[in-house]
C-alpha cells in the first residue's frame, strides 16, 4: 500500500475540495406542458418524450380517485 512521502499541506487539500460542492441541477422546459424537466427524461407530468408518448397518466388519476 502507497504512503505519501509529506504531509499535503492545507492549500492543497482545499484546493482538491473545491469541487465538491453539490452543483444545481439543469432543468429544461417539456415542449407539449411547458413543466420543468430534467433533460433525457420522461416528463412525469404528461408521460411524453421527444413527442411520443411513454407513460399513461390516466392511470395515475385512475388510482388515486379510487
């Protein structure tokens, strides 16, 4: 197993850490409801993808009336 030969010194270490900070997520816009969306996703809001239509939604209302 490797050891470092010194001690890294505090502007280095911070320096490493500098990116670690969480980074906000890119939303983009659905093109047929207009809901924000992460991109390469279905929209959960009309089950639509690059203009077809993936999930039924009409489930969803169907169950939770019932």
């Amino acid at each position: 197993m490797s050891v470092p030969k010194k001690k890294k010194c505090r502007s280095s270490v911070r320096t490493g850490r500098a990116h670690h900070a969480l980074k906000s997520k890119e939303l983009g816009k659905c093109p047929n409801c207009g809901k924000a969306v992460m991109p390469h996703r279905v929209c959960q809001n009309c089950g639509q993808y690059r203009g077809r239509v993936i999930l039924d939604t009409t489930k969803k209302i169907k169950k939770a009336t019932s």
